[in-house]
C-alpha cells in the first residue's frame, strides 16, 4: 500500500482498493484517492485470466484474494499462509474475522486450488483444510 501510488505513477497502473480499507489508505495517502473500488464478487482481469474478487477481511477489514479457477489458483495475500491464518497483530486486523473468511470463503474453494501466498511457500486449499480448529484453539 506504502508504494501504490509511486508505483502508479511509474507505469501507469490503476490503484483498487475495498472500500472498507479507505480509512486505512487515508492515514497513508491523505492527498490521494485509489482510482477504483474492489467488491466482493467481482472479476477483474490479468493477462487474460479472469480474477474472482473474494473479500475476506480480518488481516484488515477489506483484506481480498483473488481466485482464479481457470489456473486452479488463489492469491491470498496476508488472508492464509502456508500452516495458517494470515497476519492478525495489528489494531486494525481481527484473529476471529480472519478465521471466519478462511473457513467460510476460502476452505470452500476446491482442494487442489493452490494458494499463492503474500509471504512463505504456497499450499493448497486441502492442505490448509484440517487446520482449522487448530488455529482456533490455538490462537493462531
């Protein structure tokens, strides 16, 4: 978030964000808008392959991963790490609301989907499933 408005500038990109995040890339970027909003349940595109929207707050509340069932992948971001919940420690981030948006939005995509993590290695969705109540109890 930091550099998307350099990074803009430099290729002419356009900035998506959740709506639910604007008062979060305010205090980044007070001078500046995103271009465009994301939402739920919407497709985007990338080198032609279609892009599910999948907003899955609790890393922040308009945290989203992109699902693209023709490559059989999921860009999950800081939502689902390989082993567990993605990052939860910050005031703006939610251990229960992350929890949710992984059983409810992710866990239910097919098993062999593979996650393409913000950081570590990839998994898969089946991989991940049996975790569940582990990060529950855990905390994770």
């Amino acid at each position: 978030v930091g550099a998307a408005p350099a990074l803009a500038d430099l290729t002419g990109a356009t900035i998506w964000l959740h709506p639910d995040d604007l008062p979060l890339w305010k205090l980044t970027h007070p001078d500046r808008l995103p271009d465009r909003e994301l939402a739920d349940g919407q497709v985007l595109s990338a080198a032609g392959a279609p892009l599910t929207v999948l907003h899955t707050p609790g890393h922040a509340p308009g945290a989203v991963c992109l699902h693209a069932p023709g490559l059989g992948a999921l860009f999950s971001g800081d939502t689902l790490f390989a082993g567990g919940p993605g990052a939860t420690g910050r005031s703006y981030s939610h251990f229960p609301t992350i929890v949710d948006s992984i059983r409810d939005r992710l866990l239910t995509l097919p098993g062999d989907t593979v996650v393409h993590t913000g950081h570590g290695a990839a998994t898969t969705i089946a991989a991940e499933r049996p975790h569940l109540q582990e990060w529950i109890d855990r905390g994770f």
